[in-house]
C-alpha cells in the first residue's frame, strides 16, 4: 500500500488558499483587503473604498498610459519612415547633378528632407573654401568630435562650432565622417535641428549613415579620386 506524500504545513496552507480563491471569486473582486494582500503592486487596501471605481479608474490610467505609448511610437515610426524617403530623395539628386557645384548644392540645402534646420559639408582646413558650399573648419575638429576613427555620432550641442552662427540655436546634431580619399583633408557631414532628440533611434542613424557613404562615393567619384 502506498502513503501519501508527506507536505510542508506552509504548501497545505498554500493549497487550502488557493482552493478558497477558486471556490470564492465573486467574494474576491469584492475584498479590496485581500485583493490588497494578494495583488500589492496594483492595490492598495488604504485607498481603495469604491472597488469597482478603482478598478475602472486604474484600467483607464493604464490603457491611456499603453495608448500614449503606441502613438509615440507611430510617431517615431513616420518621423523615420519620412527621413528615409528624404534620403532616397537626396541620393538621387546627387545621382542627377551634373556638376560638382550642383551635386554639393543638393546636400547642403538637404536640412529640410531630413527633418533638420541646417545643413553642412565641413572639411579641415584655413584659407579658403574649396568649393562654393563647403565650410572649412579647425584641423583636429573631426578627431575631436569623432575620435580617431568613429564613424558617426549624435550629440545635443556643438552646433556653433561645425554649422557656424547659425548654429548656435541647434539641440541636436547628426555627426558622419566623410572618407573621401587617403591624401584628403578629414570631412563631415553635419546636420542641426532646433528640436531635441530629432535624429535618436538606430533607425534613424542609419539611414543617415548610409546617406553619408552616398555622399561620399559621389564626391571620390567627382573628384576623380581611388575607392578605398
């Protein structure tokens, strides 16, 4: 003959309140003491008076919560969606120039396809620009943004320095190094929005990150320059 498995007092009480629960649910939604000892994070005994109210109420709290969330993230999902279709844009205008002047013209008046306010080809150097468009800005710059080998960056301010005065008012500003050439100066891309946050998210990143490899394909090509 077979005994029974001996059990803990503390799992026989467990399963005597479980037991209770099934046979009491009515009961149950009614208690907001108990529903209070069983479900702490979401009850709170001291507060609750009108339970059905409390329920409503919090379930309206959180589906408005859930809601908030789902737009914000439709949101993000356009706002990248159109920044795509910028890009493609541009990258064809680039394919379309007919000049080297026309095919910088395209990205430095590229700001609003992109969501942003302001635009720039920045290469290092002092005298004078190379080309109508370009901004020339301090040697060690592009290391000092990027590092010595970092390829893109994100940041919310500096826009004073790589955009010039108009600048100054940006909150964000998406960063990419240009290789243009081995013997070249070192070169970025910089675009400035006055919104913070406009360019987060590694969506985003990169597609801007391919609009700079875009980008800088097309200036080795009219320059005549070696792949590398």
């Amino acid at each position: 003959m077979e005994r029974a498995e001996a059990r803990s007092s503390a799992e026989a009480a467990a399963d005597a309140v479980k037991t209770y629960i099934r046979m009491h649910r009515a009961q149950l939604a009614e208690d907001g003491e108990l529903l209070a000892l069983l479900l702490p994070e979401r009850f709170d005994a001291g507060e609750v008076r009108d339970l059905q109210r409390f329920v409503i109420d919090r379930l309206t709290t959180e589906n408005a919560a859930l809601r908030a969330e789902r737009d914000g993230l439709k949101a993000t999902r356009a706002s990248v969606v159109r920044l795509g279709d910028g890009v493609r844009r541009i990258v064809l205008d680039l394919l379309d120039a007919r000049t080297f002047e026309e095919a910088i013209a395209a990205v430095t008046s590229a700001a609003k396809a992109f969501g942003a306010d302001r635009a720039a080809l920045c290469i290092e150097g002092e005298g004078t620009a190379p080309a109508q468009g370009v901004r020339l800005i301090a040697p060690g710059t592009v290391a000092a943004v990027l590092g010595s080998d970092g390829m893109g960056a994100i940041l919310s301010g500096g826009g004073q320095i790589l955009l010039g005065p108009s600048g100054g008012d940006c909150q964000s500003l998406a960063v990419f190094r240009l290789r243009i050439g081995r013997e070249t100066p070192p070169a970025i891309y910089v675009l400035g929005a006055k919104n913070e946050g406009r360019f987060e998210g590694e969506e985003a990143e990169s597609e801007l990150s391919f609009f700079a490899r875009a980008l800088e394909r097309a200036i080795r090509a009219w320059l005549d320059l070696p792949k590398i």
